[in-house]
C-alpha cells in the first residue's frame, strides 16, 4: 500500500460509569509510558491526533484518547433522551479512573486541556498517588463566565456559531489549516454538549478553595498556558499555581486555547521538554 496511513487505531472499551452502562471511543499511537489525554469542551479526541503522529512522542508514551460520554464517537447511555447532559466533578473524574482502570493503565501520565486542565488539578487533589504525572493545559481553579450558558442551548447556536464562539481563543499565528480543523470538531458536537460541559467548567468544577491541598511530591504537575488565551488566561493560571507548592508554570508563546490542535509544531517546543523529564524521572 503506498498511501500513507496514521498509525492511530480506533477502539471501543466498554465501561460502567454512575451505574449505567457506556461504550467509549478512544484512539491510539505508541508504546510506552501510558499517556491519556482529555479534549475540550464540546468537542472530541481528535484534537491530538498531532501527539498521536508525532514519533518524538510515541516512541516513549502510549497516547491515548477518549471521547467522553456524549462526545465524537462515545454516545450516550441508553435513555439519554429523557434527561439533560450535565458534566460534574464527580462524574467527570469517574469517567477518566474508569477508563485507566478499564484498560489497566499502571500509573499514567494525564494530559488535558481547557476542562481537561481543570479536571486534571482535582486529579491531584485528590487521586494523586494513582498517576505518574499530571499535565494541564490551559488550567486555573476558576475563571468567571464570559457568555451565558442558556443561550449556547438554542437550536440556532449549534454548529457554525459554536465554532465562532471559540475561534478568537487561538492564536493569529496558528496555522489557517489547523485552527479551521479545529473549529470543525466544534461545528459537530450534540444539542446541549458544549452546554453541559461548561456547567462542570463555571459552575461545579470551582476548586479556589482546594487547589491549596495538591502535593506535587506525590505526582509532579505542570501547568501550560497559551499567551493568546482568554478564557484562562496566564495570569489565572499563574494565580492558581501560587497556591501549589512546587507546581511549573509555562506560558506557551504564539498559543492560544487548544494549543495541541490550533498549532502542533509550535505546541511541541512545550510539550516534548515536559514528557522528555517526565520519562527521564520514570
């Protein structure tokens, strides 16, 4: 075969997360140190096919990559229709264990982004001993709403407007080709998912008054902030770390709020020094 082919694999693990049965997608590329990595909200784990391309990284860290319930490939539970999706610290946090305890990942590196770098510092408060390191990517204990959350729930909003919301958050450096791929992932997501996210984001997931708790003796963590974002911006994620004894702060230059899909290659010059460390400790 002479076309060329990502070396990703696709699969399905079948999950038990709040007593109901799921059925996630995840995709993976490497070998290695286990390295799971949580997307955004309202989009999907194509956001690092980037990582999962690059040979610099595969060839020491298993990257892997699920779709959260509700989200890409992984579809809602049975009954889904009658009720709301609402994603919350708690079911969150179960959903990232369930699938590391679901595929026997042994102390894995997790890397998320934007509420996966949220989600990533309630990791270290309170499961810190159950990973290698933790890594989040435009992360803070708490940023105030800029938009209103009912009104990302219009049937009007979905799809293009979606996009837009979000599309002043990237860089003006990124590359054209990979900041509309990355709007795309947004233009596809379900009725009420970005909603739904962003309740655990604004609402459930306000960790001001615990990120204080976090040992980075027990599981290192760095925190990678992209300069161009808005949403949490350096200073939020520079005033959380103050709290947090031995937390690393970064300020990724020419990167806004998907570092890992708006600009892989400037991403990388952040990304590979941290894992390099990460293997090295290992």
């Amino acid at each position: 075969m002479t076309a060329p082919i990502d070396p990703i694999i696709g699969r399905y693990v079948h999950v038990t997360l709040g007593g109901r049965a799921h059925r996630l997608y995840f995709e993976e590329a490497g070998r290695g140190i286990p390295l799971v990595c949580l997307h955004t909200a309202g989009a999907d784990g194509r956001q690092f096919r980037g990582m999962m391309t690059d040979g610099a990284i595969t060839d020491h860290f298993r990257v892997l990559a699920f779709d959260l319930p509700w989200h890409g490939k992984s579809s809602p539970p049975e009954g889904w229709q009658r009720e709301e999706y609402r994603l919350t610290t708690r079911s969150y946090t179960e959903a990232i264990r369930g699938f590391c305890m679901a595929l026997d990942l042994e102390r894995p590196v997790v890397l998320g982004c934007s509420i996966g770098g949220r989600i990533v510092l309630n990791l270290a408060i309170e499961h810190a001993a159950e990973f290698r390191a933790l890594i989040g990517l435009e992360a803070a204990d708490y940023q105030a709403p800029w938009y209103d959350r009912d009104w990302l729930y219009r049937p009007d909003v979905h799809g293009e407007v979606s996009a837009a919301l979000v599309s002043g958050m990237m860089a003006p450096q990124s590359p054209d080709a990979s900041r509309w791929e990355t709007l795309w992932h947004y233009m596809q997501g379900g009725p009420g998912i970005f909603k739904g996210d962003l309740y655990f984001y604004r609402v459930d997931g306000d960790l001001r008054d615990r990120v204080g708790k976090i040992d980075t003796k027990l599981c290192p963590l760095y925190l990678l902030t992209g300069e161009y974002d808005f949403s949490c911006t350096p200073e939020d994620t520079a005033r959380t770390a103050k709290q947090i004894a031995g937390a690393e702060v970064t300020v990724m230059k020419e990167l806004g709020h998907f570092p890992m899909s708006e600009n892989p290659a400037q991403f990388r010059r952040y990304i590979l020094p941290i894992l390099e460390r990460i293997r090295q400790r290992t």
